[in-house]
C-alpha cells in the first residue's frame, strides 16, 4: 500500500502545480474523513482490531480525490469518502472483502447524484473548463468531425496535464511513471493495465482507422480521462480484481472495451469508472476459471 | 534452461555449509533407532532388551510390502525397546542401544575402494536394497525396493536421479555428489539395471556448477562400466526438486493428478538414496548412516556430518558449534519442507537431510491480516491449485469443494504461504484439509 | 379511453395468470402430512443437526413416520420437547437424562508454568489457530501429550455461544446455561477431552478433569493437576463407580451417587465437583 502511495506522488504534484492548492486541500479531506469512516466503523460496528494501520484507506482516499475535480464542494469530498469507505467497503466486511473498488463507489454516486459539481471542471490557462473527451462528444455529437476536436486539443498538455477533467487524472506522464513504478516493484502485473490499454487501442484504432473522421484516435483515448489512472490504479486493486494473471487478462479486456463503448456510444464522455465497477462485479465469476492444469 | 512450467519462488539460498566437507561425527554414548523411519508399516523389533549388537546387524524385520528393514548403527547393548518421543514429541516404538566399541558385521567390505563392477541381476540388486533397508533419502523415506518394483502391467522408461536440492540451506546432496561422485554413478547404474531402464537424467540446480562439471567428467571417465548418463542443469527455482516438477522439467511429462510417476514411465531417486544402494549392493552395507547438513545463520560452525542412524540431534548441534543464545526454532529437514522440531533429544533418521537452527528474527511467523485477494498464491503454486480458495473450503470444513479443488495435488512445498503478504498460513490448512478429503476418498474406494 | 385499455388488459391477465396458477397448483399438488409442520413448530428450530438430521424439518418428517421414535432424541430440545412431540403424535417418547458439555483438562496456563517443578511449556506453537492443525503437527507445547492445546476449535463449531476460552487459564469453559449438548465441540476436539455428561440431579455432577494416559510419573512431572492412575479413588469408593483404565480413572456417570468422598481423597485434585453449595467453614 506504502508503494502505491508512492506511485501516486508525481501525479498529486503534477495536479498541484496545474490546479492549485486546493487540490492538496481535496487529497488531504478525502484521506481523513476515509481513515476516520474506517475507524469508527471497526471500532463501533464491527467491533474488531483497528485496521487502518495497512494503509488501504488512504490509498481509497487518495484514489477518491484523484477522480474528482478541482472544483468540488469539500462537503461532497466527506461525502463522496461515506459512501466509498462506509457503503463501498465495510458493508462487506472490510479490506479483501469487498467486491467493488471502493474509491470508484464512491466516485460513481457523486457522478451521479451531484452530476452538475462533479462535471464543472475549472478552466486551465483560458481554455474551457470542459474535458477533452466531453469536448469531444459534444462536437461529434452537434455534427462536427475530428479535426475540429483536434484543433482544440494538444497533445503535449495531454501528456503534461495541463487540460480539464478530475484532478488525479489529468497527468498521463506522471502517472505512467508511477505504474512503471508499481510494475517494477512488483506490486502490480504487467497483465490488467496492458489489456485495459491495449484493447482500449485496438478497438479505438479499428474504429479510426474505418472512419477517421467521425472517430477520436487511439492515441487521443489513451491520454484522455481516467484511462492511465483507471488501468494503473483502479483496476489493479487486489481485492476486485481476478486471482489468476489469465484472469486479469479477461478482466482488462473486458475494461477497454466496455470503456470505450461508453465513450463512443454511451451517454456519458468516459466510460472508466463504469467499466471498471462493471468488470469488478463479473470478478467472481472469472474467478471461477479455474487455473490451467496439465 | 530447463525447469518446471509454472509457479514457483525465489527463497534466499543460505547455503552456507555447501563449502564444508563431510566430517564423520564420532559415536554417541548411545543411540535410539525408530522402527518406523519410513512411509509404510513400522519394522517389528527382531533384538529384545539385553541383546548384545553390531553395527550392521538387522534389529527391525521390515513389516510388510511397503516399509523397511531397520539396522543397528552402533555396536552395544540393547537397553530398551518402547515407545520413545520423536522430533515431534510423539511416541514411536523404538530400540534403545548402548554404544560399546565400534564392532561391524564382518559381512560389511569397509574399505574405501571403488567397486564398479556389478554382475546380478536385477532382482538381486532389489533384494540386496532391501535388506539393506534403504529409503528415499531426500526425505519421502518411501521404501527405495517398492519404488523400483512397478506394479504389474506398468512399465518404467526413464530414471531421474534427483540432485536438485532446491531446499534452501541444505547441502547434505550437493557434498554427497562432489565428495562421492563415482559412487553415485555406480548406484544410479545399479538402480537402472533393477528398473531395466536405458534412458537416465541426473537433474542439478545450476547454482552447483562444481557439482555438474564433476559428475559429467566422471561419467564421461566411467564410460567403460556405466550406462548412459545425462547431467541436466536445471533452473535455480523452488520447488524444482519436486518430484512432479523435476520429471516435468526433464521430459516435459505431466504426471497425472493422483497419479504416480510411474504412470508416466517415470521414476525418481534422490542422489543419497543412490549412494546408499551403491553401498548396499557393492559393500553390502545396509543404511546405517547418512550425510546431515546442519546449519542455520547463528550457528558457530555450519557442518555437513556423516551421522550415524539414531544420533541423538542436539549431539548434532553441539558438534556444530551448540545452539546460539537467540535460537528459536530448530527445524528437521529445510525451511521450506522440514518440520520444527519440539524434542531435541530425537534422532537422526534415514530421512533426516538436514537440521536448521534459525534465530528469533528469522523463525518468527508474523501476525495474520485480512486476505486481499492479491493471487500471488495462485500464480506461484507449482501444482495450479487455489491455494488461498482451498484454505478457506477447510476452514470452513467444505471438503467436497475442496476435492473437486483439487487438493489432494498439493505437494506441500509451502510457496503459497512463504509468498503471502498476508502471512496467512495456507499451507497448515490445505495440509489438514488434504488427510481429511483423503480420509473421504479411501472410504469411499473402500465401500 | 387508454384508461379502459389499460384496466382491460390488466384485468385478462390477472384472470389468465390465475387460471395458469390453479392448474399448476392442482397438477403438481404434494400431499404432505400436516402434521410435520406442526410438529417441526414443536422442535427448537436450531438446525444444529444434533439430531443425526440435517435439519429440524427431516427430524419432524422421521418423528411422524416412524412408528417407534424412542431412538429419536433431539439434545437441544431435550426430554421436555421430545414429551410434547411424544404427545402430539402419540408415541412413546424417549427417554434420557439432560446432558452437558465438560471439559476433562485442567492443565491450566497456571498449573503448567515454565521453570518451575512442574515444568510445561516446553516449545511454542505459532501454525494456525487449529487445534486439529496443532494436533496433527505434534504431541503439544507441554509434557503433556493428551491435554487441550486451546486454539479452540470447539469455541468454532459451538452454534450456541456455549463454549469459550478463558484467556486466564487457556482452557474453553462451558456456558451450562446456553450448553445444548448437541456434541459438535466433542466432535470438533482432535484429543477427545470433551465428554457428554448427565447435568446431575439439582446440577451436581463430580468427574475427572483429566484425560492422560501416561505412566503416573510422567503426568506428575508434566501437570499438576493430572489423573496419576494411583486409585485411591478406586479404593474409596462405595458404589464401585470409579474405574482406572491406562492409568486414568473414570467415573460412571450412572453408579456415581455424588457422595464425593472421591473429590477429598484425589492427591492431584483432579476430581472436580459442581454445583454443590459452598462448603461451610
């Protein structure tokens, strides 16, 4: 957990340095309110050993703020963390019990519930507070074609963060950085964030190259919303994740695709969130592929 | 390089006796030999209290088709036949002998020369090993003659001598083979010709090159008198000595699950064991000694002793330095496999390898947390078990799931709980579970 | 207009659905003994399957289909339940003495110190908290080799909160009050401490606290509490109700009239009495 933790750094300074310091004052509320939930509901509920000490709910915290925009209502913070820690987690049993990510739980209710705050993304250097992908969408859905996108978006702010969206996500290069760096500490396989990210590819890559003009290049998808963090971070949880490599292997197919259905075709710019919380709820039944006996 | 398909773990090798030579360690003032140093039924004492023995003399009548002779390791008196506590603390029938002298059975040829020729037939060779009632020295101690006797209609094409040793901290098979490598060849000889077999593999961790390079050059020497001899250098990963894994590794065959290797025309000894036959069919010695590594990190001197049968295995410690004030744990055979030991007073068996002295910071077993489900378990099980799945089935006493999960498969290498960032102890469960879903299944095939 | 539709349409299926219910209801009719269900109502309904059932409904079903249900007996519910069920049914109910979980071990932390005359703990067992683990691992972290090792897998199995490890002593103690004698901690116990005894009359009982099997020296040296097969016990009692088998005595249960001359007699204590008053000084 301390590595993850680790891993998330550059990306939380990156995300500093582009919003301001509210986002440091978002990770910090986050954390604490998803410590103390866990606290007082192992103390005064389950009733056991205190559990907070394995980290797990500061990296949920952590996860948590990352998917939100630098905007947000601290109050939506605390509750954004309620539901993650309190519904998203304990209700289960707590840490390894749990079959949902617990960060994208709660996440996904303040999407859903407060749509307005958790969209209202604050302008970058005068461009619009919107996300390249809702940017996106909204052209191609009012009859634009791609490069009408393209002349909006560049590439290199993708890389470095400097455009609209959730905080944490905004930073592909330094979040990059830290999956290399879970990989290379061995935390993480190379299985689930080369499938999410391949298949995301592949199959935007089939699309674009059939009709380049009515949609987005893998390249484009690939740096945009929550895909590096999503495959990095959010997939790879131990808990919701299948047991076996060949599984995660499934598993992030199953990811990529579902993803960028919902970019394409679904009602919402991003899809990662869902993607994930719907493969996490097929985890069990993965699960049951039993590993390959000779 | 070859090695086993799936699973496996890096330990840290600590093996720091493999540069000691094998010192005989002088005689005890007396000696308790278990009757039941095997897998089978226990031998039936043949000496009564009062007897006068020498070594080499037969004290325990093996007890039916599967089990062993036993043999006085000494010579003296016998003070007593009953049950006595073994490493685990639990009693087993055993003969008590004071050691007077160091008189051998004249029958025994005692002199170091090399004897590579062999003229009996298979048959004679299987009955010379067991009299001398070897077993598998690796540890398994299942008696070598059943081994080497296939059941009918079954028919053995490859042996695979087992130089692996992929235990961390032993070192009794890798000093056996650099100090005794002529002697090995000869038995690994004799052991083909009993099973009739032309195709033999000798499998070595490539951290042994020594060993490797030695047993090619005297193969490729002894040429004139031997069979054909393949020395394969196998991968450094445990648990490559795993019978399973290493004929995997070797043939690329899988045996099949409740199988046994024969099913697949396989059959497996370990190098000890072919030191042992050649010394019971060339020198007609029965086993009355073998090579103990003893070691551990606090340990003043970590030695590789030829110990007689029954030494008591504090005698063992003390001659290799005493146990270190922070000893915590004293474990017979690896850290891996071997079993902590309650009762230091036990004996040295035929199936003892090794006897490991670990200190407080190693022997710790830290306290249990939450499973998270990270599946390193299951991608390190050699076996492709489940293992985090099995634990819970037997905690939860689901036995029918845990069969249909396979777990009568597991070979208790311990890589799953060794890999756990949880500490769980999967391996203590999935061990109970596996006698309580074969106790189901014997009944079952017996109604 | 819609409206009409609407209640139309709702009202062909509703009446359509019920047809489809009848008929199934008629052609797949199970006609089943109404007496199972009330006698079911009759039984405690803890599904312990203390019974040799796998539940209290496949008891209700074998009380009201045997004609002779005095091999029946239901532990939780005892003779009580069993007696209503008896006359419910009109059979003859069997009959049988309360029982009660006891624990034969009183090796406690307290009585097996370390480095003193009775020296005990003689290595530490960290494997799995399973006392079938410990069991089958080796012979006990004391010198002792028959008595409990108190990872307590009867406080697992216990569906009735009635057993539980005093942390004091180490060893499970029964909650008589909650103790339904349905046998799951004698079952679950890999060194067959537990036994089921009768509660006595008014409660009273008195029985051995000791399981070993080991020469009296050796039980000596390892506990201070242990059964040492002397037979003093044996000697001084009136209603040859004490017998001593591998160097253990056992009381019977059943000869036993609670005189407990034996309790006095024990020069190890091993014999324990409960529930009778507190002796007046």
């Amino acid at each position: 957990m301390g590595d993850v933790l680790i891993a998330l750094a550059p990306a939380l300074a990156v995300s500093t340095w582009v919003f301001g310091a509210q986002v440091l004052a978002i990770t910090v509320v986050a954390v604490g309110a998803c410590v103390a939930f866990e606290w007082l509901i192992q103390r005064y509920l389950i009733k056991g050993p205190a559990t907070i000490g394995n980290l797990s709910a500061v990296v949920t915290g952590v996860l948590l703020a990352f998917n939100l925009p630098s905007s947000i209502p601290l109050w939506l913070v605390i509750l954004g963390a309620f539901v993650a820690i309190a519904i998203g987690k304990m209700t289960f049993g707590g840490l390894g019990k749990n079959p949902f990510n617990p960060a994208l739980v709660g996440r996904v209710f303040l999407l859903i519930a407060y749509p307005v705050q958790m969209t209202s993304f604050p302008s970058v250097d005068g461009s619009s507070g919107a996300t390249p992908l809702a940017l996106a969408k909204g052209v191609i859905k009012g009859g634009g074609s791609v490069s009408d996108v393209m002349s909006q978006v560049n590439f290199g702010d993708l890389f470095f963060g400097n455009h609209g969206g959730s905080f944490g996500e905004v930073a592909a290069l330094a979040l990059i950085l830290g999956g290399l760096y879970l990989l290379a500490r061995k935390v993480i396989t190379w299985h689930i964030p080369l499938a999410v990210l391949g298949t995301m590819a592949l199959f935007s890559a089939v699309l674009w190259f059939v009709a380049p003009d009515s949609y987005l290049s893998p390249a484009f998808h690939l740096l945009t919303g929550g895909a590096i963090l999503g495959a990095f971070f959010m997939a790879t949880d131990y808990s919701t994740s299948p047991m076996s490599r060949s599984g995660g292997l499934i598993f992030g197919v199953g990811i990529g695709l579902i993803t960028i259905v919902i970019r394409i075709w679904g009602a919402y710019p991003e899809g990662m969130s869902f993607a994930i919380l719907i493969m996490n709820s097929l985890v069990p039944l993965i699960n049951r592929i039993k590993p390959k006996r000779a | 390089m070859k090695t086993f398909p799936r699973g496996g773990i890096h330990p840290p090798s600590n093996k720091l006796s493999s540069g000691e030579a094998i010192l005989p360690l002088s005689l005890p003032a007396s000696v308790v030999v278990p009757l039941s140093q095997h897998i089978g039924a226990p031998a039936v004492a043949e000496v009564a209290k009062g007897d006068r023995v020498v070594v080499g003399q037969l004290i325990g009548k093996a007890g039916g088709f599967v089990s062993a002779s036993v043999h006085s390791p000494v010579s003296g008196t016998v003070t007593a036949v009953e049950p006595l506590a073994n490493g685990s603390g639990i009693k087993t029938p055993s003969v008590v002998i004071a050691v007077e002298g160091d008189e051998w059975l004249p029958s025994i040829d005692r002199s170091p020369e090399l004897v590579p020729e062999c003229r009996l037939e298979g048959p004679e060779i299987l009955s010379l090993i067991a009299d001398a009632g070897i077993v598998g020295m690796g540890g398994a101690t299942f008696p070598t003659q059943v081994k080497l006797s296939p059941p009918p209609g079954k028919k053995a094409e490859i042996l695979i001598i087992n130089g692996v040793e992929c235990e961390p901290y032993l070192t009794s098979d890798h000093r056996v083979m650099l100090e005794h490598p002529s002697q090995v060849l000869v038995g690994v000889g004799l052991i083909a010709r009993a099973l009739g077999v032309e195709k033999i593999f000798i499998g070595i961790e490539n951290n042994k090159p020594d060993a490797i390079e030695l047993l090619r050059k005297v193969a490729s020497e002894m040429v004139r008198v031997l069979p054909s001899i393949e020395i394969v250098p196998l991968k450094v990963r445990y648990p490559q000595g795993g019978e399973k894994q290493l004929i995997t590794a070797i043939t690329g065959r899988y045996v099949p699950s409740m199988g046994l290797p024969i099913d697949i025309g396989c059959v497996v000894q370990n190098v000890g064991t072919a030191l042992a036959v050649y010394e019971a069919v060339q020198k007609r010695k029965p086993l009355i000694e073998r090579v103990v590594t003893v070691t551990g990190k606090g340990l003043g001197q970590p030695s590789n002793f030829l110990a007689r049968i029954g030494t008591p295995v504090s005698a063992l410690i003390e001659a290799a330095g005493g146990l270190p004030s922070d000893a915590q744990k004293v474990i017979g055979g690896g850290p891996m496999m071997g079993r902590a030991m309650s009762n230091l007073d036990a004996p040295v068996t035929k199936g003892t390898s090794g006897i490991l002295v670990l200190g407080a910071s190693e022997a710790a077993r830290c306290a249990e947390t939450a499973c998270i489900k990270c599946g390193k378990c299951v991608t390190v099980c050699p076996m492709a078990l489940e293992p985090y799945l099995l634990s819970r089935l037997v905690q939860k006493q689901r036995w029918d799931e845990a069969e249909a999960g396979a777990i009568f498969d597991c070979i208790e290498c311990g890589s799953c709980a060794f890999t756990c960032p949880a500490r769980v102890p999967l391996l203590d469960w999935i061990r109970l579970g596996k006698t309580e879903v074969n106790k189901i299944i014997r009944s079952r095939l017996s109604c | 207009m819609t409206l009409l539709y609407t209640i139309l349409a709702l009202v062909v299926l509703g009446v359509f659905l019920a047809v489809v219910l009848f008929v199934v209801a008629r052609r797949f009719h199970v006609v089943e003994d109404p007496r199972i269900d009330q006698t079911e109502s009759l039984l405690p309904g803890a599904n312990c399957g203390a019974c040799g059932f796998p539940g209290c409904r496949a008891m209700a079903e074998a009380l009201v289909k045997e004609d002779d249900i005095s091999s029946l007996f239901c532990p939780v519910g005892g003779a009580d339940t069993m007696k209503s069920v008896a006359e419910f049914l009109g059979k003859a109910a069997a009959e049988r003495e309360p029982e009660v979980a006891v624990v034969r071990c009183a090796g406690s932390c307290a009585l097996r110190p370390d480095g003193t005359a009775v020296r005990a703990r003689l290595s530490t067992y960290d494997g799995a908290r399973s006392c079938a683990i410990e069991a089958s691992t080796y012979s006990g972290d004391t010198g002792c080799s028959f008595g409990c090792l108190g990872q307590g897998d009867c406080v697992v199995v216990c569906d009735f909160d009635a057993i539980h490890i005093n942390p004091a002593s180490g060893l499970p103690e029964v909650v008589e009050a909650n103790c339904t004698s349905c046998g799951k901690c004698v079952k679950a116990c890999p060194k067959a401490i537990i036994e089921l005894r009768r509660r006595g009359p008014k409660g009273r009982r008195v029985f051995v606290s000791c399981v070993s099997r080991d020469k009296g020296a050796v039980t000596r040296k390892a506990c201070a509490v242990g059964c040492i097969g002397c037979g003093k016990c044996v000697k001084v009692c009136e209603f040859e109700a004490i017998s001593l088998e591998n160097n253990l005595a056992y009381i019977d249960p059943v000869k036993c009239r609670l005189c407990r001359k034996c309790v006095s007699e024990c020069p190890q204590n091993t014999i324990i009495e409960v529930g009778f008053p507190a002796k007046k000084i």
